[in-house]
C-alpha cells in the first residue's frame, strides 16, 4: 500500500502546480495595477480645459457656433464646452497659440 501513494501524491503535486499556474495568469490578465496613480485635480485648471484657453462666453448655443463659425473662418479651430453650474452658458475654447488671434477676430466681429 505504500508503493501506491507515491504516484497519487504526485498527480496532487501536478494538480497544484497547474492550479497555480491558471493562478497566476488569470491574475496577470485580468488583476488591476494598484502601483498606477490616479491623476488629480489640477488647482490651475478648475475646469479641466487641459492644453485650451477660454477666450469668449456667450449665454446660448447658438450663439456659440457663430463665433465658432467666425474663428473657423479664420482659421482658428476652437470648440464649444458647456459651462460650469457657477457662470452657465457656454464657452469657446481654443489652444494657447491662438489666444491673441481669437480675441482680436471676435472683438473685430463686435465692431462689425
């Protein structure tokens, strides 16, 4: 009877290391990264605009895609981006390098 042990504990000594194995795949496949930091609120930015400066705010969505139109015209790219619960409206965003090209093309229109 004791020879007849020896392959069972082996098969159990298998069966272990698989399990392990299927372990510690499935922990590397589907396991998060807890090491990974999440981004925090930047105190410079507030509204979370990233690389875009708001240049203008206007009340309605209408009259957001005319100004978007107007620096589109230009040559501009901007977007629209509803406004924070505080101010409302709506706000056009458009990136750093082109602040000073906006504003004078949207002070322009108002002259117009």
């Amino acid at each position: 009877m004791d020879l007849d042990v020896v392959p069972r504990l082996g098969t159990l000594v298998g069966l272990v290391v698989v399990l392990v194995a299927i372990g510690l795949l499935l922990r590397w496949t589907f396991g998060h990264q807890r090491n990974v930091t999440l981004p925090t609120d930047d105190p410079d930015d507030p509204v979370a605009t990233g690389l875009l400066t708001e240049v203008s705010r206007v009340p309605g969505e209408a009259a957001a895609q005319v100004l978007r139109a107007r620096l589109r015209s230009a040559g501009i790219r901007s977007t629209i981006a509803r406004g924070d619960d505080e101010r409302g409206g709506y706000a056009l965003l458009v990136f750093d390098k082109d602040v000073p090209d906006a504003k004078v093309v949207l002070s322009r229109g108002a002259l117009e």
